[in-house]
C-alpha cells in the first residue's frame, strides 16, 4: 500500500454517484453510506476488501476504520467465516421446514451472550428492537416506549423514526407512543414513571455508548423498572462482540429483560438477534393452547442457514483468537497514539476522543470548541487523502494489525496538520474542496 501518495484519482467514483441516485433512492441502502455524509473526495464506492483494507472503483486503496457501521467485526472477506458461509451455501439456504442448524445456532448463540432463556432471530436490527417493544407491550398491557435520546438509532420502524426531525410519512399519532429519557440522568427515568397511568410498557437503550455509565445508573434503572413492572430492553446491536461476547450488559453487570443483537456477531453477514427471560418470549409462542397468538417475527430469511452459520463461525473465531482481548489492547493502542498527535499539534480544545477502546469517536470542533460539521468534513477529507477511509468512528479488529495502524496514526498526523492550518485560519474555506458532510436526521434534504 503506498500510504505517502495522496489520492486524487476518484473519477469512476462521480461517475458511480452520477448514476446511483437515479435507480436508488438516496443512492446507498443505510443513509449514513450516503453521499451527503462524506466529504468530495470520499470513495462513492468499494469494490471488495480483504481485511481492514477495501478498494474502491478506481483502484485506491484504504484502510476500513468503521468496518461497515461496525458490522464486520473481524475483517473483510476472513476466510473461516467465509468457509462457513459457502458451505451451508451449498448445503442449502432456506427450507419448508426449519434449518436442522437453528437448534445449533440458539443452544451456541445463548451459551455466548448469556443473555436470557430463548432467542429469536432475524435480518436486520430493526426487526429485532420492534419485536422486543412489541413484546413488552404485550406482556405489560401498556402502550407506550421510552427511549434514551441520546442514543441515535434504534430502528427505522415507525415508533423510533416518529422522534427525529425526519418524521415525514408517519402518523401524527404515533409520535404519543414514544417518550424519552436522558442516559445517565436517573431523575428523568423516575420522572416518566412516577405517576400511576404512564402507560410506559418499556424502557430501551444501549447500555453504553460513549460515555460510561455513571452513579450506578443501569443497576438503578433495571431495580427502577423491576419495581415499577416496566421492561427493560438493553440494545447490544453495536456494543455486542465489542465491550465483549457476552456484551456491554454483562461488562457492567446488569440484567435486562430482553437484549437485542446485530451489526458485529457475524462478521457482516446479515444475522440479528432478539434474546430475553423465557416467560416474556415465549408470549411469541405456539404452545400456549387457547392464548391469544401474539404475531412476533415471522420473515421469509430471518433464519437463512448463510447467516446463521456465518454467526456461528464468527464465535468459534472470536473464542479461537481471544479477539475481545486483541481488540481492545489494539484500541488501547491506537488511542494513545492518537491523543499524543492531538496533542503534538495543540489541538486539545478541537479533538477528542471519545469512547472505549473497542470502539471510539473523534469529535471535531471549531476554532472556538464548538462541534462543527464543516471541520468534521475537513478531518475524513484529510484521512481519506492519506488511505483511511475514516466518518468519525474507530473500530480496531483483529484484521487491524500494527501495519495497520501505523496507517491510520500516520493519516491522522498528516490531516492534524492540515486541521490546525484550518483552525489558525478561522475557517475551513480554503481547505474543503466540496460542500460539508450533513446530519443523518434532519428536517431538510
Ligand atoms: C443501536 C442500534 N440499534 C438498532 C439498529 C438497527 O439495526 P439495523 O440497521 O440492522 O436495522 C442500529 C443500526 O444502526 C443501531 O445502531
């Protein structure tokens, strides 16, 4: 990989952006790949990977430090888990009846993430998460969800979207159907919950995100919730495989009623799962003679052998390789090299990095320490010029070995260079080559 050359070329790429939003609305399948979150010279596209390194259309080579939203938790293209994947291909994909595997994959799924009594599984997150509300409300009799607002995503689904700024197509109504809590402020739980007709069925929130948990929090809400008869939903979609196999919760010791799982537990194969005490899932059961039948997931692929197996090798290579313990000490790292070029080049009051080791962001401020999109599209432009395909997020994996990582630190130091230019001038005006990346939720296009 030739790191000292700065890219230039991304001439099939604008032709790729040229063409995609004719035939696919917004021109990316997650709005946070979109073009409007990258800046100019950013890749419109990737043609393969292998590893932390991917490819885009006109040959230019980078490495990967968010692993596609965090899905691919072991590398591109990792061999093992790829094996797995073909040979349940070639075994057969889907059945009239259910895969002989689906029994292998909960027993083994459950054994790791020690995380309830059953498991459902599915495609997608979003699926998993309005299950579990779902769930909960049946098991409540109440209606309403509350979720923590600073936690940016918890589905496309109706009830979660119906809070952002981009509730266009959604039913006024459904907007009462959503409260909202403060991560870290146990008052503000206490204060949706004190009166008798809250009517709130569940709580949900990934147990961590940047920020630690703090004053006991998670132990206080989950005692908070027992008490009041509310369900309490822990979202591992990203923290799952990262804070450790068995997730954030278990990191912290705390249990939930229903946990939820995606993203990175089968090295980006589509794979999800919904998990939770056996009297609350088994509402989504058949053996319940003369109950009302509660409809739960039910889906065409939600079980597809590729992605189950994909799972299960993934688990077999994270426990082979003891990856929790590499991926940390690899973040660890990385880290600490970073924070000595931020401070290196005086730009303490501008950069921080936030987070844990297993995963961190890089929050990008302004001359005058306020968050700012414009200098945030400066520093992925700056890292992207110098092979790292960079959005503000480090997820350090096993397929980040040192090379690696030099990479990224050498990256980093060239575009803090850069961003310190920027900063001196007061303005990002001679140093952006095309318009700031945007928001994910907001109002306008
Ligand atoms: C915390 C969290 N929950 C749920 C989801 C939804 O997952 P999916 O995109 O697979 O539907 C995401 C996706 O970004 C997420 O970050």
């Amino acid at each position: 990989m030739k790191s000292d050359e700065r890219i230039t070329n991304f001439e099939k790429s604008r032709q790729f952006s040229a063409d995609i939003h004719a035939l696919i609305p917004g021109g990316a399948h997650t709005y946070s790949k979109g073009d409007d979150q990258f800046p100019a010279n950013a890749p419109a596209a990737i043609s393969h990977g292998k590893g932390a390194h991917v490819w885009d259309l006109d040959g230019n080579e980078f490495i990967d430090c968010s692993m596609g939203l965090t899905s691919v938790c072991i590398g591109h293209g990792y061999e093992p888990v790829a094996q797995a994947v073909c040979e349940a291909a070639f075994k057969g994909t889907n059945f009239q009846r259910p895969a002989a595997m689906e029994l292998e994959a909960a027993r083994l799924f459950l054994d790791t993430v020690q995380s309830g009594d059953m498991v459902k599984f599915a495609k997608n997150g979003s699926t998993v998460t309005t299950a579990a509300v779902k769930l909960a409300r049946a098991f409540t009799g109440r209606n309403r969800v509350a979720i923590a607002r600073e936690h940016n995503f918890f589905s496309y689904d109706d009830w979660f979207i119906v809070t952002t700024p981009c509730d266009r197509g959604i039913p006024s109504k459904v907007r009462e159907m959503t409260a909202a809590f403060s991560y870290n402020d146990y008052e503000s739980v206490e204060n949706l919950l004190k009166d008798d007709d809250h009517d709130i069925a569940c709580l949900i929130m990934e147990p961590v995100k940047f920020d630690p948990p703090r004053n006991d929090f998670l132990h206080k809400v989950a005692a908070l919730c027992k008490d009041r008869g509310v369900l309490l939903i822990l979202d591992e979609m990203i923290s799952g495989f990262k804070w450790g196999l068995q997730g954030a919760h278990n990191y912290y010791g705390v249990k939930p009623d229903m946990s939820t799982w995606g993203k990175g537990i089968a090295n980006g194969f589509s794979a999800c799962a919904l998990t939770g005490r056996a009297e609350i899932m088994e509402l989504g059961g058949i053996r319940r003679q003369g109950d009302d039948k509660l409809f739960l997931i039910s889906t065409t692929h939600g079980a597809e052998t590729t992605g189950l197996a994909a799972m299960m090798a993934t688990i077999r290579e994270f426990n082979k390789h003891d990856m929790i313990t590499s991926n940390w000490a690899r973040g660890e790292f990385l880290k600490s090299r970073l924070e000595d070029v931020v401070t290196r080049n005086g730009l303490a009051h501008e950069l921080q990095l936030i987070g844990y080791p297993c995963l961190f962001a890089l929050v990008c401020k302004n001359a005058e320490g306020v968050p700012d999109d414009r200098f945030r599209t400066l520093m992925m432009q700056e890292m992207i010029a110098n092979h790292v395909l960079f959005q503000g997020l480090f997820y350090p994996t096993w397929s980040h070995q040192q090379p690696e990582l030099d990479v990224m630190v050498q990256a980093f130091e060239e575009a803090c260079g850069v961003y310190r230019a920027a900063v001196d001038a007061g303005t990002t005006d001679n140093f952006l080559v095309g318009p700031p990346a945007k928001p994910v939720f907001r109002k306008k296009i």
